[in-house]
C-alpha cells in the first residue's frame, strides 16, 4: 500500500509539473497602437493612420475583419505640437478615405483580408491652408509660390495620442523637408512660354536630364512624369493621365543642396505611352493630349530607414528587424514634401515630341490627335 501511495504522490506531482510548464504564447493583452503619419506642407490637410495590434488563437484574418480587433472603437485624443511655439492642433476622425475592398472581376467588391462591410479606415486629420502666390511673370500656376499657414519648416512637430479610457498615450517627433532647392534643368524648350521638348528629330538616343536640388532633411526622392490627356467618345469626355514613375534616389546628407539627376531617353517617354493605353479595347474616337507634369516626391530620414527596413528580404535570412520612431508604440511618423509641379505642354515643333505621339511608332496606333487637333492616318 505505501508503495502504492508513493506512486500515486509522484504520477500527480508529474502531472502538475508537467502543467506547470505549458507555454502560453499568447500571453496577457498588452494595448499597442499602430501609427503611420507623414506632414507634407505642401497638402492642405494632414493624415494620420491610427490602429490597434491584435493577437489571438485561432485564424488571424478571421480577427482582421472584426472592427474592435483592429480599430480603437472609441474616440482618441489626438494632436500635433508645434514646438517652435507651442501651438497645438486638435486631429479629428475623418472618414473621407473609404478603404479599398477586394476587387472581385466576376462581381461587385467582397470582403478581403483587412476588410469588411462596418470596417472603415481609421484616419484622423486636421486643415493646413495653404496661401497660393503665382508667378504673374509666366501667368502659370505651377510656378506659385505656397505657404502653408500651420505647418512651418523652421519648427519641429511632436505627435501625441492618448486613449482616455486605458490611459495608453504614444508620441512621435519630426522635422519638416525645406523647399529650398531648384529645378535647374527640366527638359524644356520656349522663350516666354516654355514646353516640354522629349523628342528630337532624326535621334532617337537623346538623352535628357531633371536636374535639381535637394532641400534640408531629405533624404528620398522620387521623380514622376505626369502625362495627362482625354478621351473622347460618343458618351462624352474622360481626362485621364499616366504616371511614369523612376526608381527612388537617396541623398548623401540632410543638410540640403546636393544636386541630384534623373536622366532618360526621350522616345522611353513614348514607350511607356504605347505600353501603358495599347492593347486595350477603344470604344474611343480620339484621344487629346493636355500637360505634361514634372513632379518630384521627397521623404525624410526616418522615412527612408522604415522603407529599407521593410523592403522584400532578398537573402536566406527572411526575418527582418522592427523598426519604428513611435514611443510606446509602433509605426512611424516622418515628412514628405510633393513640389509643385513643373506643367508644360508638349512642344509642337516639326518632327518633334507631338508629331511623334501622333505617328511615331510606339504611338501611332492609339489615336490621338494632332497639334492641330485633327485626326490623321499615320503611314
């Protein structure tokens, strides 16, 4: 019997040792808010993405699409301090931003991943007007001159969000981009009024440069060419436009001045053309060619690191560390800056840039009128 006894004893210390031990991955809840936020004082209102973490057993895109799981359900406080004086601007939610469901090509959008019908996007934001002077030399608003009433270069900015009803409260800093730097040499071509002159007759291998300077704290830049135009048909106008987008550049430092080049050939820009609108069924009479935009994108440091961070692993090794500049949270909050764009039209030289959309061969089947705005039969 004590034998008996003594097993007894040592199978049930077994059994709650053996409990004792069971990992629970899980563990307790802890509140952690998810923030993305970049001030750009070139916009006239300011985002900021706010959303929670969440964990739990079972599937983890059942959770996705449960509001409470990733939405805060009650109103945070939010705001933005300008440090230079102090002021502070109180963030509302806004709803403006409809998140994007899944795209169904058999029927209307249906629920994906991170969205559902009571989902909507958890954005707070407040206004940033903007004066708008033009440059009355060239009568062309593209070359105003903007300054935003709220949000200042010579200042830094301090984010701070706080849940009322847990006390959890996360903050975040940044400096603005200054847009002190100049275009230098855009490809243009025109005394008074100056357009844009990609092609030139008989050499198809001309080379041509966006050339400029960065501003203080940039750190990323990415060029895009604007290619805006109309379709016509017999229900009407459609203005549409193409983005041609080149790879991201870095700079050296943050203190401004560098020069910086994005250099292509200019039947590519015609290329890109013919690529992106061939192919594609053309319930279209004619098409019309409008501005073409020059428009240079920055980010700060904090920006460029959190990009690098999360881009794709391209070696064995697949974990990638965290990184985020938001205290007692994740995220990031950092500046961007779009410079105003540089609009021209096309130049309507003999054999160049608009004669070679109309008939050059990348183009010439799509339709579009000439400078004269006539349709012709290209040879």
């Amino acid at each position: 019997m004590k034998s008996k006894f003594i097993y007894s004893l040592f199978f049930v210390a077994v059994l709650f040792s053996a409990c004792s031990t069971d990992l629970d991955v899980l563990g307790k809840y802890k509140e952690t808010l998810v923030v993305y936020g970049l001030l750009d004082q070139s916009q006239r209102r300011q985002y900021i993405k706010i959303n929670k973490a969440f964990l739990g057993a079972g599937n983890s895109f059942g959770y996705a699409q449960i509001k409470d799981s990733t939405q805060f359900t009650h109103a945070l406080l939010v705001k933005i301090k300008r440090m230079s004086d102090g002021a502070e601007f109180i963030l509302t939610p806004d709803n403006s931003i409809i998140k994007d469901p899944a795209l169904n090509p058999n029927g209307p959008a249906t629920v994906s991943n991170f969205y559902a019908p009571d989902q909507t996007n958890v954005i707070y934001s407040f206004a940033t007007p903007i004066i708008a002077t033009p440059n009355l030399a060239t009568a062309d608003i593209s070359d105003s001159t903007y300054v935003n009433t709220v949000l200042t270069t010579s200042s830094a900015y301090q984010l701070s969000i706080k849940n009322n009803e847990t006390g959890t409260e996360v903050t975040g800093q940044t400096t603005l981009i200054s847009d002190n730097g100049s275009f230098i040499s855009p490809p243009m071509s025109g005394a008074q009024y100056p357009v844009f002159s990609f092609i030139v007759p008989n050499n198809d291998n001309a080379l041509f440069s966006i050339v400029w300077t960065s501003g203080i704290n940039a750190r990323i830049y990415q060029t895009m060419i604007r290619f805006h135009y109309i379709d016509s048909t017999d229900t009407g106008n459609d203005t549409l436009h193409l983005d041609w987008v080149f790879p991201t550049q870095t700079t050296q430092g943050l203190v401004g001045g560098e020069t910086m080049t994005e250099q292509f050939k200019g039947e590519s820009f015609l290329q890109f053309i013919g690529s992106q609108l061939s192919g594609k069924p053309l319930p279209t009479y004619a098409r019309r060619a409008l501005n073409t935009d020059i428009i240079i994108i920055s980010g700060g440091d904090d920006l460029n690191t959190f990009i690098q961070v999360n881009a794709p692993s391209t070696g064995i090794v697949q974990e990638k560390p965290k990184y985020t500049n938001i205290n007692n949270g994740l995220g990031i909050f950092s500046a961007k800056y779009n410079r105003p764009p540089y609009s021209r039209r096309l130049s309507t030289a003999n054999g160049g840039t608009w004669d070679s959309l109309t008939c050059g061969r990348y183009t010439k089947n799509l339709k579009f009128e000439d400078k004269f705005g006539n349709i012709i039969i290209c040879p």
